[in-house]
C-alpha cells in the first residue's frame, strides 16, 4: 500500500471520528442542557470580508440560526452570493466559561467550477476546514476583547502536504458613543500560513452598528465597517442590514 493511500485512509478515520464525535455531542447537548432555538438572522452584506480578506465579488446573502441551552450554543450559519463566486456553511458549536468562550468551527467551503460533496472527505475532494478558538468576545469585562483561533485540518502546506495551523489573533476595543455601537479591532497572525507568507497583521478597522427594534423580538441591525488590510495593502467599506428574531 503506497504512503499516499495510506494518509488517505488515515484522514477518512480522523474525519470519521470527528463527524461521530460532533453527531454525539449535538444529541446529548440537547438533553442536558435543555437547548431550544434562541435567535435566527438574515444579513445582507456588500461584500463578505473575513478577517481582512475579501471572499467573493458580490454581495452575500447570509442566514444564522443559533440554539442554546445552559452553557452550549449551536450556530449554523451561511453565506451566498448571487453570482455563485462564494458559498459557505458552518456548524459552530460554543461552550460558555466563566471568563472565556470555547468554538469550534466547522467551515465547508465549496469551490467554484468544481465537483462538491458535502459528505466527500476524500484528499484533495474535502471541503471542510476545522478551527478551534478561544475568546472573551462575551465577558462583559474587561472592555478590551481578545480572541485566539487555530486551524486544526483543511489547511495543508500544498508542497509537503502538512498542517500549517493558521492562526489568528484579534483584539476589540468596544464602545458606545450617541446611541451607536463602535468596535476598533486589530487581526494578525503569528504564524506562515493561510493569511500570509509571515508573521503580519492582515485585519484592522472599526465597525459602526445599531439596531433599530421594531418589536420586542424583531429588530434590524444596521452596519457599517472600515476595513484596512496592511498585508495585502487593501482597504474596504462594507455595509450590511437584514432582520434578526429573538426569542
């Protein structure tokens, strides 16, 4: 058995294992934690920028609907835009500490012009990237907000076939001012990896956003971002609105 079939077959089990782990953990959450729908989303975005870089050439359409329960969250989230140049789906399940939060994101991207299965974890056919972070994106205090992700699979150097681990660093400030939600961020990465050739900063801005409640459930959230990538020498204006729900 050649080496290459050899790493296929161990890729198959560890994804294998990861869809029996991630089908186990969303059965028994629900039981425990008592999880029922808690808020549903729909944003339309001019562009869809993550962290400093642009993903498609329209706008994206991107529906969110997020279960909780106790300590545990589960987001599906998704991102589309009319001329089919980017498409995303995610499965974000979330446990809340004390003093941080732990994600773990499960990204399919497909690629445009080729073949897509959602349940194909064959090499070079896998659409799905694995993250794990760590944030306090929801600690009231302090103000200043930090948040740690690393990539886990579906990032491989295309020369040796191994992990980068990518990974990203952020840090908000938010604050209020007049009625209106301002966040000024800052994104780098520490590592040569899918961001950058280097360690760089690749994401800084600042966000602007209010939500205009139409009822005591419905609201629609209004956003605007500046957005600056010294990396790529790149800068962006992105609005965005759409309605949300909550329980």
């Amino acid at each position: 058995m050649s080496l290459k079939s050899v790493d296929l077959i161990q890729n198959q089990r560890r994804m294998i294992r990861f869809l029996t782990a991630f089908l186990l953990l969303s059965i028994s959450f629900p039981t425990f934690c008592q999880i029922g729908f808690s808020e549903a989303e729909v944003l339309v975005q001019s562009r869809h920028i993550w962290r400093g870089t642009k993903l498609g050439t329209a706008p994206a359409f991107e529906p969110s609907v997020t279960f909780s329960g106790g300590r545990f969250s589960f987001n599906f989230w998704a991102s589309v835009t009319p001329n089919n140049s980017y498409s995303e789906i995610d499965l974000v399940p979330a446990w809340q500490f004390t003093h941080f939060q732990l994600t773990a994101f499960d990204y399919y991207n497909p690629v445009v012009g080729e073949s897509n299965n959602y349940l194909n974890f064959q090499e070079g056919k896998n659409r799905h990237s694995l993250e794990l972070s760590i944030d306090n994106y929801s600690v009231e205090k302090p103000r200043l907000k930090w948040m740690i992700g690393t990539f886990l699979s579906g990032d491989r150097n295309k020369e040796t076939g191994k992990s980068l681990y990518s990974t990203y660093i952020e840090f908000k400030y938010p604050f209020t001012a007049w009625s209106i939600d301002a966040v000024p961020f800052v994104g780098m990465t520490p590592l040569r990896g899918f961001y950058a050739d280097h360690p760089a900063l690749i994401n800084s801005g600042i966000s602007f956003s209010k939500a205009m409640g139409l009822s005591s459930r419905f609201s629609v959230p209004l956003n605007m971002s500046f957005i600056y990538n010294p990396y790529q020498n790149k800068s962006y204006v992105v609005l965005s609105s759409g309605i949300s729900f909550r329980r």
